[in-house]
C-alpha cells in the first residue's frame, strides 16, 4: 500500500501537474521538482508525509503534498515559471509506526538518517533494511540525498491543526509560531509472575499496577505546566492471562513541551518517579530513548511571509503553536522554516478516521500557498 500510494503521487505530479521532474528516492521520498525561469535558481522547498497512523485520518500529511501539488499545476497550466525554483517532496515515513525511528524521509534531506537504524526490527521481526530492499530502495544512496541549505531559500509546510483551536474560534487557517519539542520512550517494568489466587496482595511484585501507577504520575506531572503534555500511549502485558499477576508491562512514554527546558524537566521527573515506585515495590525496569526532536521555532521572516499571504485573503492573522511533530522540524536543523494550519473538523479530531476539512477552507489554503509564491516571485525579481 505504501508503495503503491507513492507511484500514484509521482504519477499525479508528472502526469497531472506538469512537475520537470519526479523520482522516488533511496529513503522512498516522492521528489517533484518545477524549476524556475532559471533551473539554477535557489529552490522553495515544501512538503508533507504520506505515511500515517493504523486507523487514521486521510489529511495528515497528505494535505501538505497536494496544496502545492495544486499550486504547481496552475502555473504549469498558465505556462508560467517564478523566479525560483519548487521542490514538493511526499516524504516517506514521519510517525514511527513500524520502526522506532521517526522522520526518516525528512531526515535524509538533512543529513541525519541514522544507518543503524536499518538493524531495527518490526513486530514480525523484519528488519528495516529488508523492508526497504524488499521496496526496491538502494539503502547504499541514503547519504547522497542531503540536501545543500545554500540551494534553497527555506522550507515551508501546510498541514492541518490536529487540534480543536481554529474550530473553536472559527478560523480556517493559523500561522505556527513554533513546533513543540519532544521526547518518546518505550520501557519495560518487570516483576514476577505468580498465581492470581494464591499469592497475597502484600507479597505480589505487580509489573501491570508498576506501570498503571506510573501512568498517573505522567498525566499529573504533564498537567503541571502550561504548554506541556505527557502521555503513555501503549500498555502491553505480555502472554497476560485472567489468573496470573502480570510478571512484565511494557510501556510507552511521549513528553512534548514549547521549549526544550520545560519538556526536559518533566523527562527528569518522571524517570526518577519510575526509579523511586519501583524500588518502593520491588520491581525493576528497562527504559530506552527512540526519539528527541528539538522545539522548532518559525523563523520570523518566513513566519510574516505567510501571514501576509493569510492577510491577502481578507482572513484575519491568527498565531498558534504546533502541539503535534512535522517534518519542518526536521528541515528547522538546516534552513529557515514555518508552517501554515488549516483547521479540521469535529472539533479538530485526527489520528482518527473522523478528521475532516472542508473544500472552501482547502480553497483558501490554496491560495494562500499561492500568495506566498507570488510574495518571493517579487522579492526574487
């Protein structure tokens, strides 16, 4: 499936769209590529993922693909070329979901894809590197897609809310002020398996109630602070049965924050919580890092470039943090980023197959992706 959506999205950009050029490259990024008057020119480059979460919604990321997928068919309808060149990019992987690793399309581009991820096993035990040589990607070409920050003028990216905020006030598009910084974990607390029946409650080493106790530190310590949040999002008591005293619980640990400081802090706090009930209850633990992305603040000039752009719609400029992760945070280690958010329905829900937008407010983003361009078409004369 995956690979059959990227072949529809490189066909949609050289068939439908008139992109100079469309590949699939090494990592499974979709690249198309609309150069301008100049095919030396500085390149605007753009994006989204198109992989998402089991059961999700049919806008993460996707969204962030065809809005400027869209724009490029205009100009190429128009036959028209801006003074710089487009790169769009359907980045393969964002969210985790098979492997540990996240951002592995974006972090390509800058340069950090970890080879050690490819030793990395899914839960049927295939590794990432058969995975991609099964896909028929050359794992060997991963290095040579870095991108060179002094080819392009910055990176920009459209993507919806995930979030209830611009429904709330009713607003179709939001201006990110910056990508929360964020940390995951997976950890395992391990006890000892004994008979439900026959082992006293005040002689049992519970690994499932270790981590149920746990659970409720990080929802407490997540409430804490404004701007921060904490969640374990999977619970698992392996070979678990009815009568047995749960002897394993494996866990996950997400802690997202705006500054590094603040979501470092509850990261500290919790895993001396985990050391602390653990000792108290006779247990021992495992906890692995998987990820650590920086808080990515929108770099001003680029951050006014797409409020004008909203401004120019008569839509009033409305300026919010991004709880959720992107692939501009990514880009953010090497060039100049910002983000525009359109607003979901059904109070904003996604990772969920009710996420929702409407065609006036996609219209709207469109054009407002369009207005940016013409924006740099001016600066670039």
């Amino acid at each position: 499936a995956h690979r059959a959506c990227a072949q529809r999205l490189a066909k949609g950009m050289r068939e439908d769209c008139g992109f100079d050029d469309v590949s699939i490259d090494a990592v499974g990024n979709v690249v198309g590529i609309y150069h301008g008057t100049d095919p030396k020119a500085k390149r605007l480059l753009t994006g989204s993922h198109f992989d998402t979460v089991r059961n999700g919604g049919k806008y993460d990321g996707r969204l962030g693909i065809f809005v400027p997928m869209a724009c490029v068919r205009e100009l190429h309808r128009q036959g028209r070329r801006l003074p710089f060149g487009f790169e769009v990019v359907g980045f393969a992987e964002e969210e985790g979901q098979r492997y540990k690793a996240v951002f592995l399309g974006s972090g390509a581009l800058t340069g950090h894809f970890d080879m050690t991820w490819l030793e990395q096993k899914d839960a049927d035990g295939i590794t990432m590197r058969e995975a991609m040589a099964h896909a028929g990607l050359c794992i060997d070409d991963i290095p040579k897609l870095q991108r060179d920050p002094a080819n392009y003028l910055g990176f920009v990216e459209v993507h919806i809310e995930q979030g209830p905020v611009l429904n709330e006030i009713d607003l179709p598009l939001g201006i990110v002020t910056s990508i929360n910084g964020s940390v995951r974990y997976v950890g395992e607390i391990i006890g000892m398996a004994s008979h439900a029946g026959t082992t006293p409650m005040d002689r049992r080493r519970d690994a499932a109630t270790a981590a149920a106790e746990l659970a409720l530190f990080v929802e407490q310590r997540g409430a804490s602070v404004p701007h921060l949040v904490a969640t374990i999002g999977m619970l698992e008591v392996p070979n678990g049965s009815i009568n047995v005293v749960p002897g394993r619980c494996k866990f996950s640990l997400d802690i997202r924050a705006t500054t590094n400081e603040v979501r470092d802090a509850c990261a500290a706090d919790i895993r001396q919580a985990l050391k602390a009930l653990c000792e108290r209850r006779g247990v021992h633990y495992k906890l692995e890092e998987t990820m650590r992305a920086a808080a990515a603040p929108s770099a001003p000039e680029w951050q006014q470039r797409w409020e004008r752009a909203v401004e120019t719609l008569g839509l009033p400029v409305f300026r919010m943090p991004s709880g959720a992760g992107h692939d501009a945070m990514k880009l953010h280690e090497i060039m100049p980023q910002a983000m525009l958010f359109l607003r979901g329905l059904n109070a904003g829900i996604s990772h969920n197959p009710l996420e929702s937008i409407t065609n006036d407010d996609t219209d709207l983003c469109v054009r407002a992706f369009q207005n940016l361009l013409e924006q740099l078409a001016t600066e670039q004369q």
